[in-house]
C-alpha cells in the first residue's frame, strides 16, 4: 500500500519568490508615481544668489517668483521677511491703509542674510521705504544655518563688503562653532522639543535647553531609538513601505496632545476669553546665546541689517526693521503670574528679552529705524484678543496680522509717507 506523502516545502524558495513578488510590486508603484500626470508645481526653484525662490509657476505668484499681483516695475514700500511676510496679506495691508503700493520679496526659510543678498533686485524698483522683519522665533539661528551649512544655498555675492561682513570670525570662534555643531549636528534637539508634533525621545538629554558647549555628543542619543540605516532608507524611499506605513497611523489611535505628552514642555494657557498652546523650549533654542551658533547667526543677522540701511541710504530711500516677538512674549504680561513655575516659559522670556535689548543697542548705534510689533500684540492679548492661533504654531493669526500692519501705518504715517 502506497502512503500519499506531502512535499517538503524548500522555504529558501519561497522567500525568494515573496522577495522578487515585493520587488516586482514596489517597482510598478515607483513607476506609475514617476508617470502620473497631475505632477505638482514644486514650492521653490534654485536661486544661484539667495538660494531659492518661490516658483513663479505657482498661483498668486509674479514672474520673478514673489507673492504678488505682477511684478512691478516701481514700487512705494518694498516689504522683506520670512514666512511672517509670505502668504499673509499685512503688507498689503499697509499699501492699502497709506495709499502706497507695496511690493513683497518674501520666502519661507528666509533670514536677514537674503535680505541683504536681494539688495540689488529689489532697489530697481526705485523704492521710498524698505522694510526688513527681525523675528525672535528663528533670525538668531537661521542666519548662521544659510551662511554655514546650506551647502549650494550658501551665500553668493559679488559684493566684496557684504563678503566681508558675512565672513567668519576668529579661529577660537570657528572652534567652538565647529565643536557646537559636532554635538547638536543642525540642532537636532528641536525635534525632540516642539509641541507641534510630539516625538519621544529616546533619551531625556536630547530635550535639554542649556548649554550645548557642556553636552554630551547628541547624535548617537537620538540614533540609538532610531531604526537601521538599511530600514531608514527603505521607509524614506519605498512606496510599498509608505503605504504600510499610513495604513498603520489609520488604524492605530491617534497620537497624543502636546500638553497631555508633555505638560512640562508644553503648558497651554486659559483665562475667560483666550486659550493657547505655547511652544517655549522649541523657541529657547534659537536663542539660547551659550550657543556659539546663535551669537555668530545674530552678528550675521545685524549687520545685514546695516548693509540693508547702508545700500537704501545710499539709493535715497528709507530703511525700517519691524521687530516681531514670540506668541510667549506677547503673551507674558498676561500669562507671567500664572506661567511662573513653568522653567521653559521663564527661561524663553528671559533669552528673548535679553536679545531685543542687544537689537535694540545696536540699531540705536547704527541709527537704523524699527517699528516694534510687540506692544500692539500685547494690547491685543490684554484686551481679549487672540492674535494666535489656540494651537502650538507661533504664527500670528488674522487679528496679529491686521496689528502687525497698523503698527507699520501708523509710524509711516508719522515719519510723512502716507499719501
């Protein structure tokens, strides 16, 4: 009698066969996402000066890439910033409320150091005021990241004197620079510290706001929670992964708030009219001044501002810094009684206050202008008013930006250049 046997399965060949079927499966996702049709306009296109620019392709947007109805020709007000500038309609506000036209060169990611290199584009347009944003939450570090490590978007400027004073500083300075960066690698510890996306950390020291000269190497801290290099690759650039992935974060429960993860780092203030989430260890970073970076990214920062007032002075036309605060700053008349066990909190205002007061010393020295939008954001707060959002994000919402824009009118109207 023959006994019915069962075939031994050969597992090696049935690996491979699963291998070669995921191969074949993630190189028809990558080819139909290279075919696909509806391809989206890409946000920025390389500047060979500033870096990049916003596509003139996108909607809204003029020939030469800027946030505006056309590209003119002649031009009132020029407004220079960041993403406080781009996408918000304030400077247009202020053509509107001084009859003036107003002409915006704005990108986010940019510092005082692409002011400076756009010196030559904007002046064509014959200006009677530029006006440049100083903004607490970013232009301290921001500078220095453009200027050292932005690598094809490095500065590029045939301006032998804005060379000179985008230069280095001293061989101590470099070294302490370089040993900065050898720690926290592009401030890492950001990650770990921003209440508007949650991440635990895999070790307490990578959410430490002190000095980074006295910190152990944070690079190996952060790589020891993360998985292989071989995997890390793969779920950057695998479809088949990426789609796992999101199928994952839809099944799995939603992650938690800032405040409930972190109530420590992220305190959420209430009175009876307002409430906000405020993001303090995030914004202490890019201030903390025991950090060679933020003092060579603030000296950076400065005198662009100076070459700023020096090439409008020079071409007749008046040159105004719009000084920007932290949402935690304006709020600090209100929230200081009941914020003041909070260390994150005390510590951001402390640095901050500490930075406007070297600003302030120095454009009073170098006799450029500035209008202050911090009084009128706490006005605001005092009287019931949210110029925020209740979220964690440190942009002002319509309320700060219709502040921001009548603290502008209002000195422009004072200084004679209101129609």
């Amino acid at each position: 009698m023959f006994r019915h046997r069962v075939p031994e399965v050969n597992w090696g060949l049935a690996c491979v066969g699963v291998l070669l079927g995921l191969i074949v499966l993630e190189a028809t996702l990558q080819y139909r996402g290279r075919v696909r049709t509806d391809v989206q306009v890409p946000d920025v296109v390389i500047d060979e000066r500033v870096g990049y620019r916003p596509n003139s392709n996108l909607p809204g947007h003029d020939s030469r890439g800027w946030l505006n109805a056309s590209a003119l020709e002649r031009a009132d007000i020029v407004v220079l910033g960041d993403s406080l500038v781009y996408g918000s309609a304030w400077p247009q506000a202020v053509g509107v409320g001084l009859h003036r036209t107003v002409y915006q060169m704005a990108a986010y990611g940019y510092g005082p150091p692409q002011y400076a290199l756009l010196a030559d584009e904007f002046l064509t347009l014959r200006p009677q005021v530029v006006i440049a944003t100083y903004d607490f939450g970013d232009d301290l570090y921001d500078p220095y990241e453009f200027v050292y490590k932005r690598g094809d978007f490095k500065r590029s400027s045939a301006d032998a004197k804005l060379n000179e004073w985008f230069a280095a500083p001293d061989g101590k300075s470099q070294a302490a620079l370089r040993r900065a960066e050898a720690i926290d690698p592009g401030l890492i510890r950001r990650k770990y510290l921003d209440c508007r996306n949650p991440i635990e950390p895999p070790d307490p020291r990578l959410q430490a706001v002190r000095d980074v000269l006295e910190s152990p190497p944070l690079l190996p801290l952060m790589e020891a929670g993360n998985p292989p290099h071989v995997f890390t690759f793969l779920a950057d650039h695998s479809v088949l992964l990426d789609a796992f992935r999101q199928w994952i974060y839809a099944t799995k429960k939603p992650r938690e708030k800032a405040e409930v993860a972190w109530p420590d780092l992220c305190p959420r203030y209430r009175d009876q009219l307002l409430t906000t989430l405020f993001n303090p260890g995030y914004r202490k970073l890019v201030l903390d001044y025991s950090d060679p970076r933020i003092v060579e990214g603030e000296r950076i920062a400065l005198r662009s501002y100076r070459y700023l007032a020096e090439r409008c002075k020079a071409s007749q036309c008046k040159f105004y810094v719009v000084v920007i605060p932290t949402k935690e700053t304006a709020f600090r008349h209100q929230a200081e009684t009941s914020m003041k066990q909070q260390p994150y909190m005390i510590d951001l205002w402390n640095a901050e206050e500490e930075a406007r007061g070297r600003a302030q010393a120095y454009f009073a020295q170098e006799n450029i202008m500035t209008i202050d939008a911090l009084p009128a954001l706490q006005k605001l707060v005092m009287s019931g008013v949210n110029p925020y959002a209740n979220d964690a994000d440190g942009h002002p919402a319509l309320a700060g930006y219709d502040a921001i824009a009548r603290t502008v009118v209002a000195r422009l109207e004072r200084d004679g250049l209101a129609k």
